[in-house]
C-alpha cells in the first residue's frame, strides 16, 4: 500500500489520504470577498479530485490586510454565508475530504509572495500598539467564524513576507520596542495570534501554520530562527505545521530552489530533519510544500517523517491528479512544469493554469 494512501489524524480530524492542497490565491472571490460561483466550482473540481485535504487561498483578517482585488476575506460576520457554502461543497463532493480556510494579513506594503519589491521602503514603526493589539484579535475573530462556516480547520499565513513573517523577520522588523529586537520579542506576535485564535476556537479544533524555513534575503531569518518558532509553536499546541520558505521574488527563487533540489524535487527537504527535532514530543504534524510532483518523491518525503504532501501548482492544471496517483495505474508525474506563469496570473486574473486550462462548468445548483 502506498504511503500516501495511509488516513491520518489531525487532532481530531482524520485526513483520508497524506495529500494536502497547499493554500494558493485563487482571485476568485467578489471585489468585496464574498464567495462566488466560481470559487464554489474550483472547490467542486479540487475536492472530487481526491487530496485529502484543501486549504483555501489567503482570507483577509482585515479590510486593510487584503493584498488582492478578488481576495476572499473573513473579516466580518457577513461572509458566513457564503463561507457556509464553500465548506458544504467540499464535504458533500469531496468524498471525506476535509478543509480549512487560510487566514492571513498582508502587511505593510513592500513584500510580498509573488512580487519584484527590492527598494521599497515601508516600516513597521508605522504600526501603533492599539493596531497591533486590534490586529491580533482580528485573527482570533476570523478563525472562529471559519470554525463557524464549518470548516474542519483553519490555517495561518506565516509565511512569504506577509504581516507575520514581517514581523519574525530581522530585515522587515525594525521596532525597538516589546515587538522588536530579539527573536523572542520578534515572535512575540506570531505567539499572540495563535493565542488569540486558540482562545476563540477550543483546544479541540485544528490550527495549521504555515511557516518559512528560510527568508532567503539579506539579513533574513534562516533554519536555526524558524526551527526555534517553530518549537515554541507546537509546545503551545499547533497541530500542523507546512514548511515553504522565501520573502519575495519567489518565481526566481523557485526556479533555483528546484534546480538544486533535483531528485528530491520539494524545495525545503533540507530542513525537514532540523524541523522534526523542532516538533519532538509534541503533538504537532508536519507538512511540506513546494516544487513536489512525482509520487516517489511524495513517497520518499513521507519516509522521511514529514506527515502530510503539499501541492499547490500541480492541482490548478490537474485538479484530479490526487486520484489518479492513489487510484488508477497511471503514476506519471504531474504535468506542471512550474512555468509560474499562473503566478503572474493571479495578480491581476482569476486564478488558471496558464498552459493548461482544463475546468469546464459542470456545477450549477451548489449556490442555491
């Protein structure tokens, strides 16, 4: 039996398979952030597709942390609704596949995933403490309405230089005050958030976090920092954490990531025996994500000790290639080149795979 098809427990939670949809923006949403018909067919086509478990693109925490036009946000009681909806159509297609929504904030302008940002000057001195202090309470309100809407999770952008990985980082983080300077005070609000969130949801509800291993900028973070929050995080109870790595110009990076790489294909497979030292004798899971498409590599990963398999480019051209790999006897890799052309897409469009489009409208009562 394949590694990949062995269920696995998250918290309470059983995931049916190892393989995990990584986050990935899909600009689907309204210009408000409300779900539509759209968003409902994407997860329509991922959650019959077979992955294990699906973890939305970044919802806005705050009306100022949206960092895209056609984002999905969570920020208000008001999106329930349409958040409802999302999770229903996943449970009902997706055969006991589970899901989360990823929560996030951007930040101060200036870094961000897919961008070319060198030179751009912001400051988190701008930040005031009751901005800081509303900010954290935004993320424990927006998971419990993901816990609300029904979801099975809720997940933590804390990565790819976003208003978390902003504040962890060195270069990014330049207040003198109980936020800044050491690495303790630096995740001080990382450690707030996760608080925050645990507060408003229970103990018993799953808290994923997705975190750098490296910044891969000029005085960034590297293994040694993050393996230290990420010990703290799971001695203070988060269930699963993703490794993913890198602050800006993420496509150049990629392409150098997975040309060193090679067989191992997974960008970050350096640092999973640093993390797993990091997580011992807790509780807490690990995933990791990034540049993985073959089932032997995803074979190997899992022998390795990482838990759960993220793949975010393969399933936008291949929405059902969780099946055909657990399923049938086609084990061909994924036919995702890591063109990163969706990336580029995504800024402006709604989210496809640029040389391959293959979603055809097939659902049309989920909304109703």
């Amino acid at each position: 039996m394949l590694l990949l098809n062995i269920p696995f427990r998250i918290k309470n939670v059983e995931v049916k398979n190892r393989l995990l949809r990584s986050a990935t923006l899909e600009s689907k949403a309204d210009i408000e952030g409300f779900v539509t018909d759209d968003l409902l067919e994407l997860y329509y086509h991922l959650a019959r597709g077979g992955a294990g478990f699906l973890v939305t693109g970044a919802a806005a925490v705050e009306q100022g942390g949206k960092c895209f036009g056609q984002q999905l946000c969570v920020y208000d009681d008001k999106y329930l609704p349409g958040l409802k909806k999302l999770a229903d159509v996943v449970h009902r297609y997706g055969n006991g596949c589970k899901c989360a929504v990823q929560i996030f904030h951007q930040g101060m302008a200036g870094y961000f995933f897919s961008g070319n940002t060198a030179g751009k000057i912001f400051s988190l001195k701008d930040i005031k403490q009751e901005e800081i202090t509303v900010t954290i309470k935004s993320f424990g309100l927006a998971a419990r309405r993901v816990k609300e809407a029904g979801f099975d999770a809720v997940a933590v952008h804390g990565a790819h230089g976003y208003l978390l990985n902003q504040f962890l980082c060195p270069t990014t983080n330049n207040r003198t005050d109980k936020w800044g300077g050491s690495l303790e005070n630096r995740m001080r609000f990382t450690q707030e958030v996760y608080s925050a969130m645990r507060e408003q949801v229970g103990e018993d509800f799953p808290i994923l976090w997705k975190i750098n291993t490296s910044d891969y900028i000029e005085g960034g973070n590297g293994i040694e920092q993050y393996a230290r929050v990420v010990r703290t995080l799971a001695q203070m109870g988060v269930n699963l954490v993703e490794l993913t790595g890198g602050m800006e110009r993420q496509t150049r990076l990629r392409a150098r990531l997975g040309r060193e790489a090679g067989e191992h294909e997974a960008y970050f497979y350096w640092a999973i025996d640093s993390m797993k030292e990091a997580v011992a004798g807790t509780e807490t899971a690990l995933a990791i994500t990034g540049g993985i498409r073959s089932l032997k590599a995803m074979e190997n990963l899992l022998k390795s000790g990482i838990d759960l398999i993220g793949i975010c480019r393969p399933l936008i051209c291949e929405p059902d290639l969780p099946s055909r790999l657990l399923h049938s006897p086609d084990k061909r890799r994924s036919k995702c080149t890591s063109c990163n052309k969706c990336y580029f897409h995504i800024a402006r469009q709604a989210l496809k795979c640029v040389q391959f489009d293959s979603f055809r409208s097939v659902l049309n009562n989920v909304s109703e």
